[in-house]
C-alpha cells in the first residue's frame, strides 16, 4: 500500500502492478485476479517480462502491500486509479 512518505515502486514492478489495478478498476465487478490471471495480465502488457520477472514481481508486490492474497485470489490494497480515467 502506497503512503505519501513512501518511495514508489522501481519502474519495471510497477509497469507489472498497473496491468491489474487497471483491470480491477475498469472491471467493478470483480475484486480479486488468480495468480495465473495476473500473470497473464503482466505478460500481456509486457511481453519483455519472462515469467521468473513476473512471479518476483508479484512476489515484490505482495511482499511490500501493494497486492494482498486471500484463497488464492489477489487484491488490490488501495487503488491509485483517478476516476476520470
């Protein structure tokens, strides 16, 4: 979870996390993505990533609070979207 205080993500985690805050945001109806969902969602977005990148970015993410897991299921810890996106 992101403070003010708090240094932000380094670049390539965070162009990992936006994929699925963005689709979490854009889809209301859902809370949480899978593990592979969530890797499907980095991998897409960007194709440079090779999946060890991606699982030590979850990793990252889930280590630091910005993702939290729960049976399985990530969440988003506090979204960072405007809603004018």
């Amino acid at each position: 979870m992101w403070k003010e205080d708090q240094p932000s993500l380094p670049g390539w985690i965070e162009d990992a996390y936006q994929p699925i805050e963005q689709y979490l945001w854009k889809n209301t109806e859902r809370s949480s993505v899978s593990h592979q969902q969530a890797t499907q969602l980095i991998s897409e977005s960007n194709p440079d990533l090779v999946e060890s990148d991606i699982d030590h970015a979850l990793d990252y993410l889930l280590n630091h609070g910005w993702l939290y897991e729960v049976d399985g299921q990530l969440f988003v810890t506090e979204f960072h979207e405007s809603k004018s996106e």
